[in-house]
C-alpha cells in the first residue's frame, strides 16, 4: 500500500493513468477526467510543462532526445523531488552534441524533419500543438518548478 510517514513516500501513492489519458498529450480538465489520478505524468508530448488544473496536476517531463520546439537543441529532463509533506518537480535543459545525433540519424538513412530539429530546434510537423504552444515556435522555454502536496493524496491499496 501506499505510504508516508514524514521522510518517504510510496511510490504507489500516484495513482495509474488510464489509456485514453495516456494517449492526450495536452492538459486540460476535460483530459484530466479521463483518469482518477490526482498527478499524471507523461512525456509523450515533447514539451516540458506542469500545471495545476483545479486540486490535480499534470506534469510533462519533455524529451531528452529531442529539443522542444524552442529554438534551442537541447532536450529535457524532469526531476522529481520528495520534500516533508511535498513532491517538488524541476525541469532541466539537456545540452548534447546535436550535430553527431544528427549525424548518426543521417548515417541510419533518417533524412527527416526530425533529424534537422536537432540542430534547428524547431519541429517539422506542429499539428497537434494546441494554439498557445503553436504560436510559441522557436521561443525560448523555461518552466517554473511546481511543488504538489502529497499529504492526505496517498491512497491505501
């Protein structure tokens, strides 16, 4: 079962996703009742985000191999970080050598869209970005960490 006894915590207290809200990459309450969590985290969407969506959180880790549409050739990685009473969540820039990632992507014939965001940042394709990550193309992203409460969240199995 879950528990928490002031100086660790389960990891059984986040709840499971179901597959439909595995499948929505964005954020919305409407996505958010899809599942009964209280956190869900994905990183299926390639952007690094978390937001607070009434009292349930939806926390994206990005992609460390691949920049997120930000102009910039680093990717992202989320660290998730027990606290007293708190999960606290940071996102970091990944910096790499692009240009041989792109290299070793061309030497395995994957001339793509893809292999030319490594260098370029930004990504070929943005049809399934909502209007507001659609119209943030080559900007400069710095997501701010977000602490989730986890006190009275966990849930005895």
């Amino acid at each position: 079962g879950a528990r928490h006894d002031g100086s660790t915590v389960s990891p059984h207290g986040y709840r499971g996703l179901t597959a439909s809200a595995f499948s929505l990459p964005w954020r919305s309450a409407k996505e958010m009742a899809l599942s009964d969590a209280d956190v869900v985290i994905g990183g299926h969407a390639g952007l690094p985000f978390g937001e607070q969506l009434g009292e349930r959180y939806w926390i994206n880790s990005g992609v460390i191999g691949m920049p997120a549409n930000d102009g910039t050739q680093d990717g992202w990685y989320l660290l998730i970080i027990p606290e007293e009473g708190n999960v606290r969540c940071e996102w970091h820039r990944l910096s790499y050598n692009a240009r041989a990632a792109q290299s070793a992507m061309h030497k395995l014939n994957r001339f793509n869209g893809y292999a030319e965001t490594l260098l370029s940042g930004v990504w070929p394709s943005m049809d399934i970005l909502p209007d507001k990550e659609f119209s943030q193309q080559g900007r400069a992203i710095s997501p701010e960490s977000i602490t989730i409460p986890i006190v009275n969240r966990l849930t005895e199995y």
